[in-house]
C-alpha cells in the first residue's frame, strides 16, 4: 500500500490536479483551507496548525496538498489516530481548553516539546468559529512561536510589556523603576510603593483574593496571579510580554492579534 500511494503521488497529471484542486462544492471552509496552504507557503511558514475534533478541519486543508506539515490539534484519541492516514498530518493530542487561542498556545508548548516547532518558527493557523461542528472552518492566524515563561490568571486587559524585576522582599525593590513588571511570590504593604510605579504584577500566590490582586484592581495595575515558580522560571531584567486574557507570560516583544 506505501508502495502504491508513493507511485500515485509521483504523478505529474495528478501533482497538476492537486496545484488546482477546485472542489464543486465552493464553500467559505473549501477557501479557507486552500488559501491556509498558499499563506502558509508565501511565508515560509514553519507548519499549519489546524484545530479539530472531528478531524474535518486537517483533512480539508490536507486535499490541497500543501507543501507544510499540518499539525491536526484535537483532544480526542480516535481522531488523532484517525488522522495519523490522512496526507501530511501529524495528530497533536492537546485537553479542550475554554478558547481557541488558549488551545492553539497549549499546542504549540506541545509541538515545541516534540521539537516541531522551535522558538521564531512561524505558524499559520486555521480552525472553526463553532467548535466541535464539521465543516464550520472560517479562521486564518498567523503567529510566531514565542517562549512561554508561564500562566496563571489573568487580572487585566489587553497586553502588558515591560522589564522584570524579580523581588523576595520589599528590600529588593527600592530604587524600583517606572514601567517595570513586579515579579514576586506575593506582595505585602510594604510593596506598595513598587506597585504604584509597576506596570504589571506577576505573583506565584494563587489567591484571587491576594494583596496583590486587591491592590493591583485599585490602582489599576494588571496582575497575574497564580504563576508557579514565577521568581525562579523568569530572570531579573528580562523583557516579557503579559497577555492577560489568557494568562500567558512571554520572554520579549510579542505583537497579540
């Protein structure tokens, strides 16, 4: 069977049908899965990653032929299994998570722990606005594989940049710079000054109802909490990057779509 599919794919007349490859069905997901391949080879994208439970998804942007590997992110076994014979797959089996970009950021810690991605790769992604339902595909993104330093909650909105100042104690804060990102195990009042000049909170307590978390929603400052080992994963001075809806703390400058 390798035998005969290798054969087959050697083909000039089907290579040439494949290049072309018009389904009669025109439809917003058939578009949208073509044009994920011609993206994704304009810009030397490093893989496609596609968001599926059905398998629907991969297999529909695998009938175009493009020339990237298709990383197919589902959380079901069957599918993944399934999708191990579908052309220019390779199955990442990631838990079904609240949102599609909290999903597609667990894949790719996954792909970078296989080593199929690599800090910088770019990756095009496509996935549909009505998960679990075949045929709904209608989302293209483009993202750049970035180092995740860690997650917790995120107490905010939008993106937070900025340097780190890893502290354990108030005594390591003071000559606190404007515009730094506070990293500590947790805050006290005698952090209050630090609090007022930082542009973001990142602390390993978990508690919702922490000082930090209190302090930081009164003035107004942006606050992670819950990061595990936060002052020892992230180094003093480093540039991050805090995207708050999800949680997500990135080592430097990262443009959020």
């Amino acid at each position: 069977m390798a035998r005969i599919a290798v054969r087959i794919e050697q083909e000039p007349a089907l290579a040439a049908t494949n290049a072309n490859l018009k389904d009669t069905r025109q439809s917003i997901p058939n578009a949208i899965s073509q044009a994920v391949g011609q993206i994704a080879e304009q810009l030397d994208a490093a893989a496609i990653m596609t968001l599926t439970k059905t398998g629907s998804t991969a297999r529909n942007v695998s009938k175009f032929r493009p020339r990237n590997p298709i990383l197919a992110v589902t959380p079901h076994v069957d599918v993944a299994r399934q999708l191990q014979l579908v052309w220019g797959v390779k199955p990442l089996l990631v838990l079904d998570l609240p949102s599609a970009g909290q999903t597609f950021q667990a894949a790719i810690n996954v792909a970078q722990e296989k080593q199929l991605l690599c800090e910088g790769d770019l990756v095009v992604m496509s996935a549909g606005a009505l998960q679990g339902v075949a045929g709904s595909t209608d989302l293209i993104k483009v993202e750049i594989v970035t180092a995740v330093l860690g997650q917790g909650i995120g107490l905010g909105l939008g993106a937070v940049n900025g340097r780190a100042r890893v502290a354990h104690t108030a005594m390591d804060v003071g000559n606190f710079n404007h515009g730094e990102i506070l990293v500590v195990p947790r805050t006290s009042a005698d952090f209050i000054e630090a609090i007022r000049k930082a542009a973001a909170i990142v602390t390993e307590d978990e508690s919702m109802t922490s000082h930090a978390a209190i302090i930081g929603l009164r003035l107004g400052v942006p606050v992670i909490v819950g990061v595990k080992q936060a002052t020892q994963v992230i180094r003093d001075g480093t540039i991050l990057t805090l995207d708050m809806q999800r949680g997500l703390i990135y080592s430097g400058t990262v443009k959020n779509s």
